[in-house]
C-alpha cells in the first residue's frame, strides 16, 4: 500500500472510478466529484479498508456491492445522512478524511491499489503478520498436498477396480513424483 498519494493520483481515481462504477447513493457521486474538484479537501482524503476504524471517515458502495451504501462517521456518531458528511467536507476541509469504496476488485485493480493507503487506525490484531501469513500457506499446502493424495489413491483404486493397468502405471508413476516431490 502507498504511503503518499498525491492529489493528481487520487483525482485520477476518482474520475476513473465514476466512469467504471455506479453507485447505490446518487450522494456517493456528488461527495467524489466536489472531492475531485477541491484539491484542499482531497489532499487530506485518504482511500483505506475498514474506514469505520477511523475518527473520520466515509463508507461508499457501488450497485453491484453487497455492503451498505453509505455511512459517515465522525467520532462516536455514525449516521447514514450523505447530506451531513457533505456539510463536514465543506467546514472543516482541513481535517483528514478517510474513505473505504466497497467494489468487486478481485484481483484489485492497478488504480485502486495506486491510492491505497494504510488505515493508520486499524486495530492491530487485525493485521495479518509475515508469519501468520507464511504459517497460513503452509496449512494450504499441506491441505492441497493431502487432498492430491487422496484422489490420487482413490484413481489408482479405480484403477485396479477396473483391471485397468495402463491407467495405474501412469497414475503410479504420478503418486511417486507426488510423493518424492514432499520429502
């Protein structure tokens, strides 16, 4: 994720993102395009995940999202009024804004990752360490390891089953590699 992102970038975004998307609030759109055309407000805008984690933040969905279409927080209040986060923006422009856009973006897009930032307030047991992660792929390779096995003895049983001796050779020789390949 980017540490800083400059307003042209974010700009940039945004416009893309306006032209791809359509959003579950019409607010939505007019929120974007008055950030997009005051610099002063999109210099302390911040694009993050899990926005409700900060002081001050916005929630946006587009149509095909399943998340809400829209919240405000501000402190302790939450409110799903688009009317009084725009009045927000306009009085107090110099205050940090952080912003999540629910949208499909598996894998994520180049653009969105271009103005991705850390969410500086996001707990920390909810980000996931180097080791976690490594821990989390070797559980995933063990899995797929041990299911490869089991439909491989579960072919060569067929196999045999079915007196079949071309398929277990070569299923034979696949349990081998498959076998020396984790030692």
């Amino acid at each position: 994720m980017t540490a800083s992102v400059s307003v042209g970038e974010k700009k940039e975004f945004v416009r893309w993102f306006l032209k791809k998307y359509q959003m579950k609030r019409r607010e939505c759109v007019w929120i974007l395009n008055y950030l997009i055309s005051h610099e002063t407000l999109l210099n302390n805008v911040h694009f993050v995940e899990e926005a409700h984690y900060c002081p001050r933040a916005m929630v946006m969905s587009v149509t095909t999202s399943s998340g809400i279409p829209f919240r405000f927080y501000k402190g302790s209040i939450m409110t799903a009024d688009a009317e009084k986060s725009f009045h927000d923006l306009r009085l107090h422009p110099e205050e940090e804004m952080y912003i999540q856009l629910n949208f499909q973006t598996v894998p994520p897009s180049p653009e969105y990752l271009a103005v991705l930032e850390e969410n500086p307030y996001m707990p920390k047991y909810l980000h996931i360490s180097e080791k976690d992660k490594l821990i989390v792929e070797d559980i995933l390779s063990e899995s797929l390891y041990s299911f490869q096995v089991e439909q491989l003895q579960k072919q060569i049983d067929e196999a045999i089953d079915q007196n079949n001796k071309a398929k277990f050779i070569e299923l034979s020789a696949m349990w081998n590699e498959l076998v020396d390949r984790d030692i």
